[in-house]
C-alpha cells in the first residue's frame, strides 16, 4: 500500500492521497475502487482511514467498504463495513 510506502519514507503519515504523487510514488493503482471512483482517504492522528463509496457511489452508507490501518506505527489492519464487526 502506497500509503504505508510514503510513511516508511518520511516518517509521518500522507495529509491526502496527493500526497504520494507529489512525493514521486506516483500510484498507478490503489486510488481508485473497483468502481473506478476515488478512495476517500481521511488522517486521524497517527492512523487513517481508506474508503470506498460502495455500489451506490455515495459515502457514508451502509454499503461503504473501510480501511482503517491503526497505531503510531502501523500496528495493525482492520478491514470493516460501518454495520459488521471487524474481521481479522
């Protein structure tokens, strides 16, 4: 993940996903969801999350799929939809 590349090279976490073009990575996939839309990419702190906008093309409904990568570090991947637990 393009992502955790730009972390293990500057030490922080990207402000948006421009931010690995302008850093040169230059992703050719991973910024896009298997509908051809933009992932949304949002930084909390020392963790993110990546979202897809789901089937209906709207964010924040219930057929959203979420990425959320946790931890100063990178600790830990869980890969969730809002209404499920989170599966390892």
């Amino acid at each position: 993940m393009y992502v955790m590349v730009y972390h293990d090279r500057t030490g922080r976490l990207p402000e948006t996903l421009d931010d690995l073009v302008r850093a040169g990575l230059e992703p050719t996939v991973g910024l896009e969801d298997g509908w051809g839309r933009r992932l949304r990419y949002l930084r909390v702190g020392d963790s993110f999350e990546l979202r897809s906008a789901g089937a209906d093309g709207e964010f924040d409904t219930s057929d959203d799929y979420v990425l959320e990568e946790l931890g100063p570090f990178l600790e830990g991947v869980e890969y969730a939809r809002p209404e499920q637990q989170a599966v390892p």
